[in-house]
C-alpha cells in the first residue's frame, strides 16, 4: 500500500472511533489483509480484536474463506467495524464483497474501504476497476449501507497533509449498518486534494471550480486576474475562469517568460512587480508550492491568494 493510504485509514478509524459499538474490546475485520507491502493491523491498540481475511494464506492473514464470496467461517453481526483497503480494485464481483461485508457488520456498525481512483495496472492477480464517489456510494446502497462519507483524494485539512496527496488518488467510503446513527456526523475530509487529477473531464474539476469560486470573493472588485504558475494547475484554473478576467499568466522560470500561454503573455516577476497593484494575483500552483510562492511574494509586498483553504 502507498503511504496516504494507510495516513487516511489510520485517520478515518481514529476518526469514528466514538461511534463504533460501545464495547470493551472492538472487533475489527480487515478485507484484503494479506500483507504485500504493509498492514494496518499496527493502527489498532489493544482495545481492538484484529482479524485478518484474503483469499489465500500468509502474512496478516487470520481466515482464509473456502468461498470468498460467501464467507462461511464468520457468523452473522460479528463485527463492529469491516475495513478494505487496496483490494476491491482486485475483486472481480465487488457487490458480492460488500453484501457479505454488510452481513459479518455488528447492528450500526461501520465500515471504511478505500480503492484506487487512478493507479496504473497493477494485477494481484487481477485488476479490475477504478472508483469514483459514486461507485462507492452506489455499492454501499446495494448493500444497504447508509453511506457516512465518500470522497476522491480527501483530506481534513489543506495544511500538514503534504504525505496525503499524491497522483494516485483514493476514493475512500465510509457507510453504516442499521439501525443509524440519529447524531449528525461532520465530515472527516471536508477539502479534496485533486485539483490536478485528470485534464478534460469535468467531473474532475468539481473541488477546483468551489476553490475559484471561493478565492474570488476575498478579491478586490473590479481588479483583473493575474495568475502565477504558468503550469498544469494554471491552465485548469484558466478554463474555469471568464475569457476576459485574466489579463496574463507570470512565471519565474526563465524558459517561459515573454512566450503566449492559454492565450495569454506570460511576464516576469520583475514586470508583475511593476503593476501587481492594479490585479488580483492568484498563485496556481500544487498546494506546497504555493505556500512558498506566497511567502516570497509577501516579502515582495505583492498581495496573492491561493486556491487552497487554510485551516
């Protein structure tokens, strides 16, 4: 598994931990958990009884089921929480698995699974899908979950989750087992981290087309847009913005300088320095950068925003 998945795992289970059952010991079923390159049996302390279930024998791995659609060995309501992490691309008949996944579920019971949104083939030994929110979604309602939370490539917060993001992106769902919770439950990763995933779809640019939306209202009015960053993340923000809003891109890389870009001249920080006063300077960039490029425009005294939420 990548490291962002097991940061998120380990973060929605710590997450829910208050409205699992209410038991002494919490018993917890893990999907998937023969262990290739890692396991999330070390997230759980000793309040949780840990079971490991895969399809074959060997590391991390408790219960081997004769028919691994129909797993026998587990009785009815069994389980307080069913986790899957990185498996259910390599499930063939992946409705078979969340029915049984809902029927091993304690009453109100969770369960969390994460799957891949983009990776490459990768066969183990079969590789069958990718998700999306509403694949997950759709899945926990043919098995009558009550889906809890579902999102691509979430994450709490925009600061100090750098390790979280990566190019290959998880959908993650977390649904509930009847009877409901009757408490609201506020959402674990309230931002998604995607801005750069996919180029012309536009169902991808869903979290990016919110964030411009809301930079805008902290601009000054009737000041055009000046985007720093004349990259990936520019050019996306650049066709989710009106033609006539943005009066150029700038860049500090020499190589693109004085050359047109979506359109529009790209200047030098020298030349923004210059004019930055009559704009608002939006920096699009990936999230680490763009905090250091605001940092070394601030020392300049040029005022910039950034796409990502702070806080």
């Amino acid at each position: 598994m990548h490291k962002s998945s097991y940061l998120r795992m380990q973060y929605l289970v710590h997450y829910y931990e208050p409205y699992f059952t209410t038991n002494d010991v919490i018993r917890i079923l893990d999907v998937g958990s023969y262990d290739v390159n890692g396991s999330y049996r070390d997230i759980f302390s000793s309040m949780y009884d840990y079971i490991g279930l895969d399809m074959c024998a060997g590391p991390n791995v408790d219960i081997v089921p004769k028919d691994i659609y129909d797993w026998n060995e587990i009785k009815d309501n069994e389980f307080d929480l069913v986790i899957s992490g990185q498996a259910f691309e390599h499930i063939e008949f992946p409705w078979l698995t969340i029915k049984e996944i809902a029927r091993v579920m304690k009453p109100s019971g969770f369960c969390i699974i994460t799957a891949p949104n983009a990776t490459p083939e990768h066969r183990y030994p079969t590789d069958c899908y990718r998700y999306f929110s509403d694949g997950l979604a759709a899945l926990a309602k043919w098995a009558d979950l009550k889906t809890v939370h579902v999102s691509v490539g979430g994450v709490p917060s925009m600061q100090g989750t750098e390790e979280w993001l990566t190019r290959d992106n998880d959908a993650y769902l977390v649904a509930q087992k009847r009877p409901y919770c009757n408490s609201e439950i506020k959402d674990p990763f309230p931002y998604e981290r995607r801005i750069t995933v996919g180029r012309g779809e536009e169902n991808q640019y869903r979290t990016l087309k919110l964030a411009i939306q809301e930079v805008q209202k902290h601009f000054e009015e009737n000041k055009p847009v000046i985007l720093f960053g004349a990259g990936e993340v520019g050019a996306l923000v650049m066709d989710n913005f009106e033609e006539d809003k943005v009066f150029c891109f700038a860049d500090n890389s020499a190589d693109k300088v004085g050359k047109i870009y979506k359109g529009r001249k790209v200047i030098s920080l020298e030349e923004l320095m210059e004019i930055h006063d009559q704009y608002n300077v939006l920096v699009t960039t990936l999230y680490k950068s763009s905090l250091e490029i605001q940092k070394d425009l601030n020392k300049l005294c040029i005022k910039s925003y950034i796409l990502y939420p702070q806080g």
